[in-house]
C-alpha cells in the first residue's frame, strides 16, 4: 500500500478538524479529494506530508511508519497552487536540485534533468529563470522537480488553482499524461468537482473530520452530495461577489 493513513484526528485550539480519519491509497491511483472550505483538507495533506503534527493516528508508507521522519527525509511530495521554485536557479538546475542533494555524478544529473525537460514540454527553457515563466511552465517545473526524486506519493493540493481556465485544463492533460508515464501516485485536492472527476481515479468528500472515498464514479455521482452541493453554493456566491 503506497500510503496508508489510520484513525488520524487532528483540533486546533477546541475545534475539531479531523476525527479519526482513515485512508489507503492504491499504487498507482490519483484520488480526487473534494470538500467544503475549511473542512481539513490541507490540515490531512501536511500531516501526511510531515509538515504539521497529528494528534493521534499513524501514517504509513509501503508499511513503514513515517510519522518521526522528518518532511525532506519522507518519501512524499506536498505541491500547491505556488510553484516553490528557487528564485535565484535556472530551470535546469531547479529540476536538477534533489539530484545534487544526493550526490549524483554530473553526467547522471545531466542526462535525467534534460530527459526530464523533455517530458515537460519544456525543451529550449533549461536556462530560463523562474521569473520568465508563465504560470503553467512553473508548475510543469515544479512538477519536474518533485518527480525527479522519484517520491512514493505527490501531495496535490489545488495545484492548479492559481491558473486561468486554459492554461489549467492543459495542466489537467499534462498531469494525466505524467501520471500515467511516471506510474504516479497521488492524492488531488479541489475545489472542482469536474477537476476532481478528469484527475481522480476515485473520489472522496471530507465532511465533518472524515472521509468518504467512492469505489467508482458511478457511486460518487449517485451519492447525495449536501457538502458538494454546499461547496458549489459557496463558491458562486464569492464569484459572484467579484
Ligand atoms: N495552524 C493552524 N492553526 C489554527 N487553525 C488552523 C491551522 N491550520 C488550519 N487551521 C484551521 O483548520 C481548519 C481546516 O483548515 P484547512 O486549511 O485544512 O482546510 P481546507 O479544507 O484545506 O480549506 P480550503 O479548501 O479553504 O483550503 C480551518 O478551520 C482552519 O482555520
């Protein structure tokens, strides 16, 4: 089992986020996480990711406890809507960076980067500085930086979110395309529920500190979704207040 989270809970001051929280993700699945503002999603990627504690419960990875690893000793990936690039690096040596972590020989660091370019659509940018990329070029980026380390699990949380629609649904292919390529592992945090259903393999709703993950498409679009349909009112209302 890539990853494996059992009976995770999680309060911040007397409010209670996650409420013994369970899940396991196939090898080589997407599973689209939906679920109204403010229910915990992120909270249940950071402790997955290392980068927040949980109260109780056990997160494990191929079977192995992670919880005492440190978030750069685990073998995950937490993205967001910020593409994290080091400002001050070209592209070639943001992609490159975790490979020079470990020490690689430079032909190894040289032949993967540029292979790894390649498959990002972004042959001709290797010497390009994050700040002359466009939005869908960095997160491509950032993608290729957390790739090349060949991490278990990528922790997607509204990667796309800060894009505007064209760009996000070619980011919508790209990540399909990689997946399948790089047999990768994820969990896939949004808000869109079409999101959810192009990226996910399967998909869950978070309500109320747990998680209700649908074996098919069909059961999630049979379900009688209060939270989504919830989530959707909210988010017309603050577009519409724009
Ligand atoms: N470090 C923190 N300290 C105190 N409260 C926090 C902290 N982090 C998150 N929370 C609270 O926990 C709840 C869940 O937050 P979280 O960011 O996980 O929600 P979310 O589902 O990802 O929301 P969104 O969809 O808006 O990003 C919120 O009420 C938030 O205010």
């Amino acid at each position: 089992m890539p990853l494996q989270a059992n009976n995770i809970s999680k309060q911040f001051g007397g409010e209670t986020v996650l409420s013994e929280l369970s899940l396991q993700l196939k090898d080589q699945e997407t599973l689209s996480i939906l679920g109204r503002s403010g229910c915990g999603k992120t909270t249940l990627l950071k402790i997955c990711a290392g980068l927040q504690d949980s109260d109780s419960g056990l997160v494990t990875i191929e079977g192995t406890k992670i919880c005492s690893l440190s978030p750069q000793n685990r073998p995950v990936v937490y993205l967001y809507q910020e593409a994290l690039l080091f400002p001050h690096l070209n592209v070639f040596e943001n992609i490159a960076f975790g490979l020079r972590l470990r020490n690689k020989a430079e032909e190894d660091i040289s032949t993967q980067t540029n292979d790894m370019i390649t498959k990002l659509g972004l042959d001709g940018m290797a010497q390009k500085m994050p700040h002359q990329l466009s939005g869908g070029q960095k997160q491509r980026v950032s993608f290729g930086r957390a790739l090349i380390t060949n991490p278990k699990v990528l922790l997607l949380d509204e990667p796309f979110g800060n894009l505007d629609a064209d760009t996000r649904s070619q980011m919508q292919r790209f990540f399909k395309k990689i997946a399948q390529e790089f047999e990768i592992t994820a969990i896939f945090v949004t808000h869109n529920i079409k999101e959810a259903i192009l990226m996910g393999d399967r998909i869950a709703n978070m309500n109320n500190g747990k998680l209700t993950i649908y074996p098919s498409l069909e059961e999630f679009l049979a379900a009688d979704h209060k939270a989504v349909q919830e989530e959707i009112k909210f988010w017309k209302l603050i577009s519409n207040t724009n």
